[in-house]
C-alpha cells in the first residue's frame, strides 16, 4: 500500500510541476547592433528602411538573426505571473532578453483560450492599424483576424512533401498548425495556425531566421485567401467564434426559451436537449405517429366543439347605419323597459312647415316678431 501511494503522489506530481523562473536569454553587450547599409537617400521609420533603394537590395542586405527563442529552455516564470499582466515579451519571441525572471513581461507562449484586454493590440502590447502596410510586415491590422503567414526565400533540396515536413518542423515549436501549403519550386511557405496570437508571436521568433539550409527567411503576413471554399469556412468559423461568445454571456434558460420559441413558429420538434429533430429521424416520425394516431371520436368531439364555439364567439353582423353593438344594446335596454312595466311613450312628430307667402318681407323668415 505505501508503494502505491508513493507511486500516486510522484504521478500527481509530475501533472503539477510548476514553471521554473525564466533565465536571461543574453546578456547585456552580447548583442552587436548593425545597422542597415544604406540603400536609398531617406530612412522610413514606419517601415525600418532606406526609402528608394532597390528592391532587391533591401533583401540580398538582410542579415540573419544573432538570436533564436527555445520555449524549452527559456520559458519560465517573469514578474508578470504576479502583476497580472498579459502580454508577451517581444526580446523573448527574438530570443535577446536579458532580463529573464525580472522581465514585466510573460516569457511564454500566448494562450488563445486567455482574451487579451483590448483586442486593438497584439500579443506583444503593440497597436494594430487600420490595413497592412504595403510589404505586408509590420504588427497588422484590426480589421481582419490573420492567422497565415507567408514564408519567403526557402531554400528547397527535396519535393515538395520533404520542404512541408521541414517547415512543420521549425514553426510548430510556436503553436499549434492548422495546415500548411507549400509552392514548390517558387520557395514559398504558407503556414496557418489554429490561434492569431500563436502567429503573432511565431511572425517573431522566425524573422530573418533559417531552417536547414543555412537561408534567411522573410517572413511576413499573408494576404487573404482568393479560394471562394476557404472563405466561406473562415466567414462560418468567426460565426461560430461570435456565436459561443455571446451564449457564454448569456442566461442559458433565455437561450432555451429563444429556441423553443423559434421552434414553435416554424413547426419543427424539439427533444429532450432543446435541439431540432430531423423530420426523417425516427423519433420524429413517432411522435408524428402518437399525434396522428389519436382516436378518430375524439378528435370529431374537438372538432364540433371548435364549431360551437365559433358560433357562440362569432359577433353579429352590423346592420344599416347602427353597429352591432348598438343593435345589441338598444335590444337590451328593451327587454328591460318591458320587464319594469314602462311603455314606449308616442314620439311626437314635427308640426307640418307653413306654406310659404307671397312676397318677401319679415314673415318669410320664420319669425311672428317684428
């Protein structure tokens, strides 16, 4: 029995291992800052490179990264785990922060099933923008959830099958992949992930980074999918994203309700957990039967039942100028004279006009007074 249960707690420790503190990446100074060589005659800020240089140019001048993020070995525990912050470190993703345990920030993969404070902002705390800038690189934009990257400049030793496996190789160490498409022949990538943030932060870890042949990748946003199919399943999966989203929010008996409801306006049949059945089901087809199936006296018993009372409700049809209910009431307020004793007293009639007189004068007005 103690074996046992030693056995149980070494298991239950394992499950519960807890994160150790992040380790410092780099340490100050080993970095080396290179700047860019000069290309054009202005700097861009907003795309961190000489403006009117060849374009080219500005790709043959990259330089590899010095650094490389290892989840493995440099995930762990920041201050961050204790203030409560969400985002993730962006030197950690490029694999250069020398801060470790004493950074502000996560040194983590982001979790998708975690929602950020303001959906404006990536997961490294920077802002989105309204479009993609025009090499498609920067943050990104708001206006459209991008979960696919484009990968440039691979250099291809193998078929096409060979080349995918290697890029799976190197970008599931960043999040789960949902697919991945591979343009033989043409060095590119297309890499698509189950979660935004996971392709947030992997656009970071492999900028300017290689796989196994020594190349330096471009990595960047992918523009939207052309293929008609691949838009309807994104169109049906942001519904059902939305969809879960506001029934988690909402009271699950108004929800039920709602669908009862919808239900009995368009006649279709509920079960026992408040969803549709099929009409070709065979549950369906016997509650049909037990309805249908209902003895045929009592069914003509209901019938005659609803004519009566059609007949009973049915108001009587107006008359002339008086309405029904006038009709009614005259003929109510009658019986009642009659039950008192009162007689109709005569109506008296107008005196017949008088002639009219020759002439004009006072008296044609219908007036004795002068």
């Amino acid at each position: 029995m103690s074996s046992e249960a030693t056995q149980t707690q070494t298991i239950v420790a394992k499950k519960t291992k807890k994160l150790k503190p992040a380790r410092k990446q780099v340490k100050p100074g080993d970095v080396e800052k290179k700047e860019a060589p000069q290309t054009g005659k202005e700097y861009n800020i907003w795309y961190n490179k000489w403006a009117g240089g060849d374009r080219e140019d500005s790709y043959s001048n990259k330089v590899k990264s010095q650094t490389r993020c290892n989840i493995k070995k440099d995930a762990g525990l920041t201050r961050a785990n204790t203030t409560g912050v969400k985002y993730c470190c962006l030197f950690f993703a490029r694999g250069c922060c020398p801060y470790g345990w004493e950074c502000e920030y996560l040194h983590v993969l982001p979790d998708a099933s975690i929602a950020l404070p303001d959906t404006s902002k990536d997961c490294f705390a920077r802002d989105k923008f309204a479009d993609y800038r025009d090499d498609m690189g920067g943050v990104g934009s708001f206006q459209r959830q991008n979960r696919t990257l484009y990968i440039g400049r691979i250099k291809e030793t193998g078929t096409g099958v060979e080349t995918e496996e290697v890029v799976r190789r190197h970008f599931k160490e960043w999040g789960e992949i949902e697919k991945i498409r591979v343009l033989q022949y043409r060095s590119v990538a297309f890499v698509t992930y189950v979660s935004e943030f996971n392709a947030q932060f992997a656009k970071e870890a492999m900028a300017c980074q290689s796989l196994d042949n020594d190349e330096i990748l471009n990595v960047r946003w992918a523009t939207e999918d052309p293929n008609p199919v691949s838009k309807v399943q994104e169109k049906r999966r942001l519904e059902e994203i939305g969809r879960d989203a506001i029934q988690s929010r909402i009271d699950p008996r108004i929800v039920d309700a709602m669908r009862a409801m919808r239900a009995l306006e368009d006649g279709d049949m509920l079960d026992e957990d408040g969803n549709v059945i099929d009409e070709d089901a065979p549950e369906a087809k016997r509650r049909k039967l037990e309805i249908e199936g209902a003895p045929e006296d009592s069914m003509e018993d209901t019938n005659q039942e609803q004519e009566q009372g059609q007949e009973e409700v049915q108001p009587p049809q107006p008359i002339g100028l008086l309405s029904a209910d006038t009709l009614e009431g005259l003929k109510y307020f009658a019986e009642i004279r009659k039950r008192n004793g009162f007689t109709s007293t005569p109506v008296r009639s107008a005196p017949p006009p008088k002639p009219p007189s020759e002439g004009l004068g006072l008296a044609d007005y219908g007036s004795d007074e002068e």
